[in-house]
C-alpha cells in the first residue's frame, strides 16, 4: 500500500475528498496531513477522519531537515499539496523528484504565480471576463505553478458568475479529478 501525503494551508476539502477517496480502495492511504497553519481547518478535518497530522513552523520547514527527515521516516511515496501556499524547500523537491503534485484552481499559465491563490484566482477571472477557467494538475518544483502539467479540466464562466461561484465550480472539478489524477501517479510509482 503506498502512502501519501497531503500539505494543506487552509479548509482542506480536498485532503479530506483524497482521504475518503483512497479508502475505498487498496492501491493507497492518505497516511498524514501537514499544515503550515496552526488553525488550519485541514488539521481539524484530518482529527475527525481519523488520519494523523502534523503543524509545523517556518524554521521547521526552511532552516531544518524536520519535515523531510519526517516524511522519509514515514515511507511516503507521494506528496500531494491540496491548497498549500509556501514554496516547496529544494531538498524535499529533490528526494521527492516527480513525486510531487499540486492543484491550481486556474488553467495555468494564466492566473499563476505568488500572491494567486484562492480567491484571488477567481476574482481575477471574473474581472477579465474570462469566458472560461479550470484546474491544473501538475509536478513542483522550486518556483510557484510552474512544474511540467499533468492535467488540465475547463469550465464555462458565465457573464453573471460571482467569484464564489466561480470557486464553487473549481471545487467541483477539483473533487471529480484530483483524487483520480493521484491515483494513476501513484500507481506508476
Ligand atoms: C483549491 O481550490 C485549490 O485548487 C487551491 O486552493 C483551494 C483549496 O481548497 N490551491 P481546499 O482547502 O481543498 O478546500
């Protein structure tokens, strides 16, 4: 059974959506989510599925070996990052090369970059009256949204569309294809 990861900043729907996913079957386990925010509604909703976690700190991730060192002791074979918005440190890209995953809920490279994250994302679409957006799913490495991309999935923007409705759109396409697109990585490791 292979082990998974997930690093999420915030509500963590989708660590949540990948955690119930993988259960259903025996390929793998979300096996611990981190998070980088004490109060992150992720660390919450890892207590009430039952799945290990872990906060950890700026020096914890930059200026030590903690969390690598952590991930190595736990046989992770995967990392996913589900709405995690720090950079990944190069020597966790480097041990992890091509085990690597984030979702970005735009149609990179448009809507890519630091500071573009959440609803930024969306309400910048919907300022530029954007006819459509998308996820993408691709590999990290050392700089924001730019690993090669392994999957992209399109949405209509209607002219009337709030950026909360935009959002809620993304959500649905994140839960109909992050959880799959894994899976198959996964299965290839
Ligand atoms: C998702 O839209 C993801 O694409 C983006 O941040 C959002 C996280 O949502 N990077 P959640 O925390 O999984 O609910």
């Amino acid at each position: 059974m292979k082990k998974i990861a997930v690093l999420a900043s915030g509500s963590g729907s989708n660590a949540e959506n990948l955690v119930k996913y993988f259960r259903k079957g025996d390929l793998a386990r979300v096996s611990v989510i981190l998070s980088n925010k004490k109060d992150a509604f992720a660390l919450e909703r890892a207590h009430r599925l039952g799945v290990p976690s872990l906060y950890f700190g700026r020096d914890d991730f930059y200026n030590s070996s903690k969390i690598l060192e952590t991930l190595k002791e736990q046989e992770i074979d995967c990392i996913v990052l589900a709405g995690f918005l720090w950079l990944v440190p190069d020597d966790i890209i480097e041990y992890f090369s091509e085990r690597i995953v984030n979702i970005h809920p735009a149609l990179l490279p448009k809507y890519g970059g630091k500071g573009m994250f959440g609803m930024k994302v969306h309400a910048a679409v919907v300022e530029n009256g954007e006819h459509e957006t998308g996820i993408t799913i691709h590999y990290v490495n050392s700089n924001y949204d730019e690993g090669s991309i392994i999957f992209q999935a399109k949405t209509e923007v209607l002219p009337t569309d709030s950026p909360e409705m935009v959002a809620e759109k993304i959500h649905a396409l994140e839960y109909e294809h992050f959880p799959r697109i894994v899976e198959k990585i996964v299965a290839s490791l």
